[in-house]
C-alpha cells in the first residue's frame, strides 16, 4: 500500500514529460503559422490567469476584500507600478477592507 503512491508518482511524472516532449519530438520544422504561433505565445497567461484568479477571489475572509485588492493591483499595474509595489498596494488595501469590515459588522 505504501508503495502504490511512489507508483502514482512515477506515472505522474510520466505523463507530464510525455506531454511536454511529443510536440518537440513530432515537429521537426519550425512553425510558420501566424495563428498557431500566436496562440502558443498567449497560452502560458491565460493558464496563469486561470489558476490564479480563483485563488484571488477565495484567499480572503471575504469575497469583497479579495475583489477591492483585485482591483486595486489591477490600477497598480495598469499604471506600471514594479511587480512588489502591486503586491503590496493590493495586500494593504485587502488589509483596510477587512479592518472596515470587522468594525462595521
């Protein structure tokens, strides 16, 4: 039994490196598609703003502290800020919203 979960993991890490290494082995000639290259350029994003913006919404006490921090990073970067300044605009302002809220429930 407690063998059977190294074997999990070992099929795991199978099926991951066979995922990422069958397009490098099966296309040998670089790609000239303009569509296709463009959609692999934008892939990683939209699979980071798919993991990450669920964690957003649930990482607080609140959804409505979690959303004005969201939108808050969002200005911050929109506005250039350096990637620590937006974290730490959105920390602090998740940090006021929840001290407002707890004063006023």
């Amino acid at each position: 039994m407690k063998y059977n979960i190294y074997l999990y993991i070992l099929v795991m890490a199978g099926v991951t490196y066979l995922i990422r290494m069958l397009p490098l082995l099966l296309s040998k000639k670089e790609l000239t598609n303009r569509f296709v290259k463009s959609f692999l350029y934008y892939v990683p994003y939209a699979c980071l703003a798919a993991m990450t913006f669920p964690a957003i919404l649930s990482s607080t006490a609140s959804v409505l502290s979690a959303t004005i921090g969201f939108i808050v990073a969002l200005i911050a970067a929109y506005r250039e800020k350096s990637l620590l300044t937006v974290a730490l605009f959105a920390c602090l302002a998740v940090f006021i919203t929840e001290q407002c809220m707890t004063l006023f429930v």
